[in-house]
C-alpha cells in the first residue's frame, strides 16, 4: 500500500520543497500544496500523480455540488482521522501527527475559499 508518511519523508528531504514548506507552513494553500495535491491534484480535481495507483480514486474536491454538502466538521473529521473513521477508503489517510487542528482548519478553509468556492449548504 502507499506509504503516505515515507512520501513525505522523501518530499522534506527535497531542498527546494523544504524552503516552500518552511515558507508557507501552516498556510492552507502551503498545506494542501504539500499534502494533498499528489493525490487530489493542484486544482482538487482528483488527478494527482498518485491517484492512478489507488484502488478508490480521490475525491474531486473542486465539485461545488458535493463539497457543499458536506459541513466543514466533516471534512476536518476526515482530514484529521481519515476516510475509514467515517466509512470511507483508508486512501484517503489520517493527517493527525502530521497537520496541527489549526493547519487542518485552515485547508479546510482553503478547500472552501479556492478550490470548491463554495460554503456548505444544509
Ligand atoms: C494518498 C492519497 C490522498 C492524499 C495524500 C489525500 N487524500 Fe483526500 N482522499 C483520498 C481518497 C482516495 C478519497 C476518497 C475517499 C472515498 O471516496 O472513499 C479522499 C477523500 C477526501 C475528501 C472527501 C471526504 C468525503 O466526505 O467524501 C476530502 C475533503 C479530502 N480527501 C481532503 C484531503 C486533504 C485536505 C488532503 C491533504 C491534507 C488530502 N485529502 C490528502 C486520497 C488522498
């Protein structure tokens, strides 16, 4: 299985990743460019380069329709915990130890602010 955590191992041993990501650390958009594009894509829309090699494919984040029906609670359960701690592929990995709540809260920002440009709607 893809080892999430050795990928970005070997991406903070990249000199020039390593500058981006002192620079931009807990950013949201630093966050997502670091974390989150090799599988969703830099546009969240589900084409990141390791996405090909996944069993269930990342969702596409840039799907308005769908981001909006989802609180943003959920979507910070499931960066933080995983998609398997709410029923979904264990693909989509844990963050915790990685990302600190207000990292995780401010790629959920980012999700909403530029990737989906949407707000969730009950
Ligand atoms: C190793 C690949 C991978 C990485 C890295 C990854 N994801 Fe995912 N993500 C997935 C997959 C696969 C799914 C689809 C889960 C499913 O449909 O069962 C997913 C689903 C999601 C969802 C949708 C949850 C839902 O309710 O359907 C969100 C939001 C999400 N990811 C955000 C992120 C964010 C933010 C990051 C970076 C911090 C990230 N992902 C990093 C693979 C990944």
């Amino acid at each position: 299985m893809f080892d999430a955590r050795q990928a970005y191992a070997d991406q903070q041993s990249d000199p020039t990743a390593a500058a981006a990501w002192s620079a931009g650390n807990t950013s949201g958009a630093g966050t997502f460019m670091s974390y989150c594009v090799s599988c969703h894509g830099d546009l969240g829309n589900g084409d990141g380069v390791l996405s090909e090699s996944l069993d269930v494919q990342p969702r596409v984040l840039s799907d308005a329709g769908f981001l909006s029906s989802k609180p943003d609670e959920h979507l910070f359960t499931v960066i933080k915990k995983g998609g398997a701690s709410v029923g979904l592929t264990e693909n989509m990995t844990p963050f915790e130890g990685l990302l600190s709540d207000e990292e995780i809260t401010n790629v959920v920002a980012y999700l909403r602010e530029e990737i989906c440009r949407c707000e969730y709607k009950e």
